[in-house]
C-alpha cells in the first residue's frame, strides 16, 4: 500500500486555460485500461522538457529533443503506457515519428510540433496502430479538466494516480497550476520509469521555461530515488500558456519570478515524494539529509549511497536499526578525505553515532521505535562545512522483487 498517499479528487485539480487533455482506451497492453493520453495546447503556449541521462534512452525520449530543438511551436503531446518504446532500434524511432504525424495530421499540424511519450516495457515493439486508432477517442474526450484521467492514463506499476493542483496572484491576477506524474519501480531520474507534466496559465518569457524547468527537476526529481534504476523514458514537461493575464515575467529573480517557481516547486516535489511514497512494495518513506559538506554535491553523493543501499533498505522494511549499515554506506560515498571521527547520525531526533562511533546514550529501543514508523528522517552530519542537501527514498521490500519479477506476466 501507498506510504499516506491518497488517489487525488477529480474536482480538486484546476483546469489550465488553453489546455485540453483526452484519454482513451487502446488496448496496447491490456483490455479495459486507458493507455493513450493527449494533452492539446492552444497556440501561443511555451514548453519546455528534461529528460533522462541514460544513454540507452527510448525512441520517443530521442524524438522530443529532435523536436524541441527544431524550434517548432508545440502544439500536442501524446503519451502511450504499456509499452516503453525502448531498446527497439531504428523501427522504434519510426513508430513514434509516425505516432506524431498521424496526430498532427489529426490536428492539421506538422509533425515536429507534437511530443511523444512512452512508457511501459522495453524492448518490444510500439503497437502504432493500436495508438493511432485510440486518437479519435482521445480527441472527441479532450477537455480543459481531464487532469485525473490523465494521471490515471499514464499509469503503469503505480497503484494510485498522482496529481495535484496550486493557485497563487501575480500581478493582481489569479495563475494556476496543476501536474501529473507516474512511476513506482525503475525510479532514479538523472535529468522512472517515470514521467512528470506540469502545465500552468502563467505569462513567463518562453526563454525562461528551460532553466526554470532544470532548476524545478533538480529539487524534485532529481532528488527521489526507489531502487536506482535510471529509466530509458524519464522525462518530465513544464508548459505555460501564457494565458492568466498579468504582465510576463522577464526575470526569474524578479519577485513574480520568485512567486511562481516557489508555487511550481511545491507541486514538481509533492508529484516527486508521491513517486517515492507509491514505489513498488514500499512501506516506508524516508527523508536522507546530510548536511555539514562542503558543497550541495557531496551531500547528495553521501546521501545517495544510503537511500541505494540495500541493505539499509531491507534494514527499514525490517525495522531493524542494524544502523552500522548507514554508516559503511557515508563511509564508501566516495569522499576520499572524509574524516569518520567528524560524522554524527539521527533516526528523526535519536542520537545514533558520534564522532564517528555510537553515542554512549543511544538505546537500541529507541532506534526501533523510529524504524517502525512510516515516515522517518535519517540526518547525517559530516562536519566539513556549511553545505546540505537531501534526497527522498524508500524501503526496499519482498513485494519489490515479486512485482518486478511478474511484470511481462
């Protein structure tokens, strides 16, 4: 079951104006399942993407960075489940080029201003048909407040959909922003299999979306892990349609800059925990902070070697504060000059270990106390500066291994 997740409600999610979204049942994988999802932007809207850095990354991952870089304005994004469109080669890159022109010629649009998306197995062949016989469903269902259809329609392992909504003023007018995500295994993005979209009706320089898009996946995203996998399909969207009204932002420094990527950060990392709090077989959600480095980078070598380890993970499941396991794991981080007789460690507020060895007053009782919680913090202190960072994880659990050892089944 999902770590204090709940299926989002329909009515809560805010429609984003010049935004449609139509979902469908193709049938790519399974029966009776929405597989094929649309979102349909009216001229004028700005987007931007970032993808994964693996370097076997899928067909459609390849044929959004050709797309984007050619400039064109992108009117239409099409996301398929079921099928990752990965590992498949040369006819993988023409399946999803066709899935793209067969909705722009839908639309009457060129095929360079539509994205595709995929997500599911790897290594078998993207049913196109099946995806492009699904349009004239999606598109007769587009409507501006689908937004928990189409979190449901983007679903693969995940067993909740994932959504959310924020609202803020900027300029005396009122901006919205709502976003979806999926993922529950194969999740370690390095911008899993894991897809984030997030669109708002806020006025921002086109210019500007890029680096605001990176600097959101580096704080969210980039800062969730639940089995280290990177994906060959990660990628996540921003889209602004420029459509609330208020004066554009030219500046994200500026006090509206400010305002908006504070508002958009808040759903980027709740659509990011969500993925970790619904990864497969989780019981546990876990917050590694390390601070005290010397810079953000090291905190997060340190705290990635953790939140991958697993036996720190099967340690969680267990609730077995067999808690030496974090630290051989800060120990082989890779930080060649760190001194063990600096670090301190925490379960929540429990002392564990300082100056490197155990605190003369931590009882084991207490360190068991925190494991059986749903939630907890694991804090390290490395006494080498003032830097800090932190990612989110989980536990690592028999469920795990059942459901990914099943998934073609």
């Amino acid at each position: 079951m999902p770590v204090h997740l709940s299926a989002p409600i329909a009515s809560e999610l805010l429609p984003i104006a010049g935004l449609r979204i139509g979902v469908a049942e193709a049938g790519i994988r399974k029966a009776g399942r929405k597989d094929v999802t649309l979102f349909l932007l009216e001229p004028g809207a700005s987007v931007a993407g970032v993808f994964t850095s693996n370097r076997f990354c899928a067909a459609p991952v390849q044929v959004c960075r050709e797309h984007l870089a050619a400039g064109s304005a992108i009117r239409a994004m099409v996301v398929n489940t079921g099928n990752a469109n990965a590992g498949t080669g040369a006819d993988g890159l023409a399946r999803a080029r066709a899935t793209c022109q067969a909705l722009a010629d839908a639309l009457g649009l060129q095929a360079t201003q539509v994205l595709p998306f995929s997500t599911g197995v790897i290594m078998e062949p993207l049913p196109v048909e099946r995806i492009v016989a699904g349009l004239p469903a999606a598109l007769a269902d587009a409507q501006p407040q689908h937004w928990a259809r189409a979190a449901e329609g983007i679903m693969t392992t995940d067993t909740l959909p994932k959504a959310t909504s924020r609202q803020l003023s900027l300029g005396g007018q009122t901006v919205s922003i709502t976003g979806i995500s999926k993922g529950a295994g194969m999740i370690r993005p390095n911008m899993a299999t894991m897809l984030g979209f997030i669109a708002t009706d806020a006025c921002i320089d086109p210019a500007l979306l890029q680096p605001l898009l990176h600097e959101l996946a580096e704080a969210s995203f980039n800062r969730i892990t639940i089995d280290g996998d990177t994906s060959t399909n990660d990628s996540f969207m921003l889209v602004a349609t420029q459509r609330a009204g208020h004066a554009p932002i030219t500046a994200l420094d500026s006090a509206e800059g400010v305002q908006l990527k504070a508002a958009l950060l808040a759903v980027a990392q709740q659509l990011a925990q969500a993925i970790v709090r619904d990864g497969e077989g989780a019981t546990k959600f876990i917050t590694v902070q390390v601070e005290g480095g010397r810079t953000a980078q090291e905190c997060r070598q340190v705290a990635y070697a953790i939140a991958h380890s697993p036996l720190v993970k099967t340690a969680f499941f267990a609730s077995d504060p067999n808690l030496g396991r974090i630290l051989a794991a800060v120990g082989y981080a890779g930080i060649a000059d760190l001194d063990q007789t600096l670090i301190e460690l925490y379960l929540d507020e429990v002392h564990v270990a300082t100056q490197g060895g155990r605190n003369p007053a931590y009882r084991e009782e207490d360190g068991q106390r925190v494991m059986r919680q749903s939630e907890i913090t694991v804090r390290v202190g490395l006494g080498r500066g003032a830097a800090q960072d932190q990612v989110w994880t989980c536990d690592l659990s028999h469920d795990y291994v059942t459901i990914n050892a099943d998934y073609r089944s």
